[in-house]
C-alpha cells in the first residue's frame, strides 16, 4: 500500500502500491495501511487494491518486448541485435540491453 498525502487539502490516501516515487508518498505494508489514523480534521480516502487488475498481462509485456526489439533492429541493421565490439569480439548487446561480463 501507498499512502499519500495533501497537506493544504488535510487529505490522506491510502492505496494501491506506486509504481514511481512521489514526494509525500510512502509506501506501508498491509497491516499499517490498514490501521493508519490521522489527525483531528483530516479526510482519509481508501483505495481498494484490485487483485484482479494486478498489472500488465504477459500479452501487453511481449508486445512492448517486440516493439522495443523492432526499434533496436532497424537501428542497429542487424537482424539478431548484436554488435561487434572495436577488437570483433561480440558485446553480448540485444536491443538497448547489453550483459555485462562478471
């Protein structure tokens, strides 16, 4: 859970974790979140988390995999998205994402 908060507004809410950070945003674990109070005159909006709704599917994560992969090729004009290094020793690059040797 994250809670967030507007202090002009005296507002206070509580929901779904944040997939970024915000300033006046923590995040809690459930237990906290659900016994969180504030102070004399505050307003506390709870937002429910829907399980159902739990974030991409593995259908949207793929389609952002091959469009990402379709820029890395056209750019790079190879068709498996690796580049060969100044010595001619592959780099292990795929796309924008390189492995790095240990």
């Amino acid at each position: 859970m994250t809670l967030t908060y507007v202090y002009a507004e005296s507002v206070a809410v509580v929901g779904p974790l944040a997939t970024f950070a915000e300033p006046h945003a923590y995040d809690l674990c459930s237990s906290h979140g659900d016994r969180l109070t504030v102070p004399n005159g505050w307003n506390v909006i709870r937002q429910e988390i829907d399980e159902a709704s739990n974030g991409p599917s593995d259908d949207d994560l793929m389609a952002i995999a091959d469009a990402v992969r379709e820029v890395a090729n056209a750019a790079s004009g190879s068709a498996d998205g690796k580049i060969q290094g100044s010595q001619g020793n592959d780099l292990g690059r795929r796309g924008h994402l390189r492995a790095v040797p240990s």
